[in-house]
C-alpha cells in the first residue's frame, strides 16, 4: 500500500517561511497530479495549489505570489514553499496524489501554525 508521508510543518512567526515536502513511500502509477490542501479548525478542507504532469500550475487566491508548489518526478515528491506567512495561514496542510488511473493518496496532515 502506498503511503504519502509529510514533513516540515511547525510554528512559525508572520512573515516567515515553511516548506512543506510529500513523499510517496514507494513507486506507484504515472502521478498525474500532485496537490496541497489545508484544513483550518471548523472550515472545509480546501485546495492551496497544485501541479500536473504538464507542470500546469494552480493556486488559490489567498497564497497567490506567497507560495510556491514545485515536484520531483524521480524522487516522487511535491513541494510547497510558503512565504511571508500569516496566522490565517494556520491549517493542517494535506498533500494528494492522483495518479492517471484516477486513484488517489492522502497524507496524513502536517500542521503549520502561524504566531501573529
């Protein structure tokens, strides 16, 4: 079974940095699309960025020009560079992987809090 592991979440002051990395724990199907979602206390979890195969890019609104997705393809990883932070950035932050058959893999949640 493939796992998805996270790491690099913490506390941080506003203004500062964070990246967050995902792993899958073993090779799995041609990833199509790899993402970040975040879950803050009693809101939807909701899309923060993504990035296809084709490097097409996404990003919500809130982050735009703040954070950065990026992957590795050999290393079947996605990243998420998020700066200039502010406490409303403060979420349990979730890595998905959708492979081309459809499938898709959650991570387990890293939390990311934001001090004002």
């Amino acid at each position: 079974q493939v796992q998805l592991v996270e790491s690099g979440g913490g506390l941080v002051q506003a203004g500062g940095s964070l990246r967050l990395s995902c792993a899958a724990s073993r090779r799995v199907f041609s990833i199509d699309v790899m993402g970040w979602y975040r879950q803050a206390p009693g809101k939807q979890r909701e899309l923060v960025a993504s990035i296809t195969s084709g490097s097409k890019i996404y990003y919500a609104d809130s982050v735009k020009g703040r954070f950065t997705v990026s992957r590795d393809n050999a290393k079947i990883t996605v990243y998420l560079q998020m700066n200039s932070l502010k406490p409303e950035d403060t979420a349990v932050y979730y890595c998905r992987f959708v492979d081309d058959t459809g499938h898709d893999y959650w991570g387990q949640g890293t939390q990311v809090t934001v001090s004002s």
